[in-house]
C-alpha cells in the first residue's frame, strides 16, 4: 500500500474507535501469517483471496505453504500472538480459535464461495488484532452457502445480455472480481469519467500503483477482461447519463449501479431503467444491495436513497471547505468557474483548475480530507470502507445478480437487503420497501405513465 491508501484504513478505524489517525495506525501495524495445504482443495486459493484482501488493509501479510490439521490456519502477530481456524466443508464455512470444534473434510467449495469466506475471515482478523472494534463478531462464526443462495445456480451460465454499469470504483471492482468465477454471457459496459486515484488503492482490487492517473472504466475493463471468457468489457468514459444512446426510448434496459453517493443514484434513477441492481456501503458498516424491475409498486432506488440529513451535512460541508455555493455542490461536477475558485482557495497545494474541472465535487473533497489537506470533519461520507467491505458489497451484488437473472422464485419477495460486514448474513433483514409518496422519480402519475409506455404494464 502507498500512503494515501494506509491514510484511508487509519481514517476508517480512527472514526471507529474515537481515537486519533496516528494511533489507528499503530493498531493497524499487525502483521498476519497465512498457512494453506496445497494437500486441501481450495485452501491455497482461499490464501490468494485472503491475501488480496488483508494486503491492502493491514501492514504486514505473508503466505506459508504447510502441513496443517485444517482447511486454513492464520497467526495474528501483534502485543500477543493469536491463531484462528478456517473450516471450509463444500457449502458450510466456520472460523474459530479453537481448532477441535470442527473438521475439515476433502469437499470443493465453488470459488466465489470462497472470496465471500475471505470477507468474513478478514473482519474476523481485524476484530481480534485490533481492541474495541464496535461491532458484534460472533465466535465461532459460521454459516451455509445454502442460506445464501441455492450453491447449483452458480455453475450454470448467466445472460447478462447487454448491461452498463455506472461506476468502476471499489464495488465495480468487486464485481468483476466476482464475476472471475462465474459464467457470465453478453455484453457490459462501464460507465465512469473518473480516473485511479492514489486513495484508491486501499479498496479497488483490480488497480494497483500503475493504474494511479488513468481513466478507471479503461483500467478495469482492461485488467478485467482476460477473466471473462464470455463477457465483453467495454470502457465508456462518460457518466452514464451522457452516454450518446441517453435518452433514446428502449436505452435502458439492465442497470448495474455501483456509484458512491446518494445523489448520484437518484440521478441514475432519472434515466428510468427497467431493471436495477444496486449495491453499496455504508463506511465499515454494513453493505446494502438493492433491486427492482418496472413498472413496480415498491421502491425505485431514489426512494431507497432519498434525500436526508446526513446527505444535507455532507453536501455543506463540502461547500464551506472548498469555498463553494451549496447549490454549486448539489450540481454534483465542478464548473470551470468553480474549479478557479477552489485553486486559489488552496494556493499551497498546487491545485490545477484545469484538472479539477469536470470532476465530482464527492470525489475531489474526499480525496483532500484522505490526504489531510482539509481540517477533519465529523462526517462518514468523507471514510472510505476496508477493502474487505467493498469486497462483501460486490461478491452480494453478483449474488443478487445469479438469483435474479436465473429467476429463482424464492427471492422475489425482497427488494432491499442490509448485510453487516462483521456477521454473516442475516434472512430476517430482507425488507420490501414500498414506494415513497414524495419520490421525485417515481411517485407522480405522470412519470408512472412514462415508465409504462417505456416498459408495459
């Protein structure tokens, strides 16, 4: 990791715990030793999961090939030494610190499973290394695939057909990660005007120091692509909403929302899509993924994320530290006039207006707050997840997306689900949201009517 991605782990955890940047560091200086058998099937792929995750996340990660009495054993070196148990038995999954309370047989377990194992284990690692972590990790945890989702579905072909998706950042990211393990078919395109910030690389899987100044839609596309042998990648380096084919009547058909604002998803929603599947996270929290298909009498995804306080402070206090009209920040992209008022607010900082023009005020405020160039403010929107956490956001996203697209019967009775990144996922906190009677993108008649002369009754 460079500095700005270990400044952006430090920021989470200090705003976890209450304490300062430089003591989340100190806490984040563990290091993890990581043991597979090459003898146990998956458990030297589930070390390359493991690793992919930690390795962005804390200071020191190794890897050991050995002779071990179970799937996956890891020492956590810190103050105190401390080990915890992988068991990995086709569909089930259970961690512990004490290896007799389970065993391990000789099952393969599909890959994907294996990277949603890996978000687990991460956040088990992380809240036995690191004291005071204010979430609830059960021990032992362990789960089924099967309560997830039915594990024969994933070994069957999915159409996608042709989709976009609207950003390639941290959950776009781990989509394509999870897509690496499934057969997906047609055509994807990848919206995102945004380039690979050197912040960024705490959390996006795919990019690393090369990819820092360029386009994200051209880079994912193109690291991405030679793991898909049945999907095509193709970069578009727009937002979505000007794309050329915006605003033709059948545009739209399939929508992979994967953008980082509340805002930005109402304006998605604008575009009226017939189909959405949207995942996102709520700083190291929780993951949250959300579907629906028009017309519909549920939520659209500009119910699920309206407007609210929190948004309100946010978009404010972007405002006053760069020097901006709130309304400047609610058009969500930086003029030109705007980008010169914001580079000589910081006149030490070398900041181009040429540079900063056309980009997201979001982006551009977030990334000055990870650097330290802006005072510290009490405000979770500015805090970038563990790479673990996004890594949960898209494995579920891809998830939702084999349910879904396979027509599995016993999952259309949701349109909203809250996933903790520290426990596994609970059933009882599928909701299905009923439409906001103020939504601005879905509750008049006249837009209803729109949506069906789009799409049909």
């Amino acid at each position: 990791m460079n500095k700005d991605a270990k400044r952006e782990n430090m920021r989470a955890l200090a705003n976890a715990l209450g304490i300062s940047e430089e003591e989340a560091g100190v806490k984040l200086g563990f290091e993890v030793k990581l043991f597979y058998s090459k003898e146990i099937s998956g458990s030297k792929q589930f070390s390359q999961e493991l690793y992919s995750l930690l390795s962005r996340t804390v200071e020191t990660v190794t890897c050991y090939e050995g002779e071990i009495e179970c799937f996956f054993e890891i020492n956590i070196i810190g103050i105190i030494e401390k080990k915890l148990y992988v068991h990995v038995n086709d569909n089930s999954f259970i961690i512990n610190t004490d290896n007799s309370k389970a065993h391990t047989t000789d099952k393969p377990s599909h890959p994907l499973f294996l990277l949603l194992c890996a978000c687990y284990t991460s956040a088990s690692i992380l809240k036995l290394a690191v004291d005071n972590i204010p979430f609830y990790v059960k021990s032992p945890m362990k789960f089924n695939l099967n309560e997830i989702i039915n594990p024969g579905l994933l070994n069957k072909p999915i159409n996608l057909g042709k989709a976009y998706m609207a950003g390639a950042g941290a959950v776009g990211n781990a989509l394509l990660w999870s897509f690496r393990y499934l057969d997906v078919h047609g055509e994807l395109h990848i919206c995102d005007d945004d380039s690979v910030g050197s912040g960024n690389l705490n959390r996006q899987l795919f990019f690393d120091k090369k990819n820092i100044g360029k386009y994200k839609a051209e880079q994912l596309a193109l690291k991405a692509q030679s793991h898909m042998t049945n999907l095509k990648l193709i970069p578009r380096i727009s937002l979505l909403q000007n794309l050329d084919e915006a605003g033709n009547s059948f545009w739209l058909k399939r929508l992979i929302s994967a953008v980082d604002s509340r805002r930005a998803r109402r304006t998605l929603q604008g575009e009226f899509p017939l189909e959405i599947f949207d995942a996102s996270t709520t700083d190291i929290t929780e993951i949250v993924t959300h579907y629906h298909k028009q017309p519909t009498d549920t939520a659209c995804m500009a119910c699920v994320y309206s407007e609210d306080d929190g948004e309100r402070s946010h978009e404010m206090n972007i405002a006053e530290s760069l020097g901006v009209d709130i309304n400047e920040v609610k058009k969500e992209r930086i003029t030109h006039e705007m980008a010169v008022v914001i580079s000589k607010r910081f006149p030490d900082e070398n900041i181009d207006s040429l540079v900063i023009e056309g980009e997201a005020y979001d982006s551009l405020y977030k990334a000055l707050c990870g650097q330290g160039k802006l005072k510290s403010v009490e405000d979770g929107q500015t805090l970038a997840p563990f790479c673990f956490v996004s890594a949960l956001a898209g494995v579920m996203l891809a998830i939702e997306l084999v349910k879904r697209l396979a027509d599995d019967k016993t999952i259309h009775s949701y349109n909203l689900w809250k996933i903790s990144a520290w426990h596994p996922p609970y059933s009882k906190m599928k909701k299905t949201l009923k439409r906001k009677g103020n939504c601005p993108a879905c509750s008049s008649q006249a837009i209803q009517k729109l949506i069906k002369s789009k799409w049909g009754a």
